[in-house]
C-alpha cells in the first residue's frame, strides 16, 4: 500500500489524519502506511503524538503549530 492510498484509507474511516507537517517525507513513505494501515484495521485513530512516535520521532513539544 502506498502513502497516498493508507492517507485515504485513514480518512475515509476517521475523517481525517495525523499532522504530517515537518516530517521527513522518505520516513512518511517508508513507515507511514504500515502504521495508518494498522491504526484503520485496529478502529484506532492516532493521536499526532503517536503518529510521531510510531514514526521513531519525539512528539511536538507543547504549544507547538501543528
């Protein structure tokens, strides 16, 4: 599955994703789909910090634009 097919998968069932903004897009491509795919399969929506995480990132420090 493809970033761009988990992204609609995920919205279709939640109505909308994690925040992808700042990163980097050879880690959303390699890793994103697996984690999206697995959050639809569950009936789970991530919260943007376990997006993160999932990812192998930190969360967003409080208070920052998402």
């Amino acid at each position: 599955m493809t970033l761009d097919e988990a992204i609609e998968a995920y919205r279709e069932k939640f109505g909308d994703t994690p925040t992808t903004m700042g990163v980097p897009m050879k880690l959303l491509d390699e890793r994103g789909p697996e984690i999206l795919q697995n959050a639809v399969e569950d009936g789970e929506p991530l919260t943007d910090d376990e997006f993160l995480r999932g990812l192998g990132l930190n969360p967003r420090p409080e208070g920052a634009l998402t």
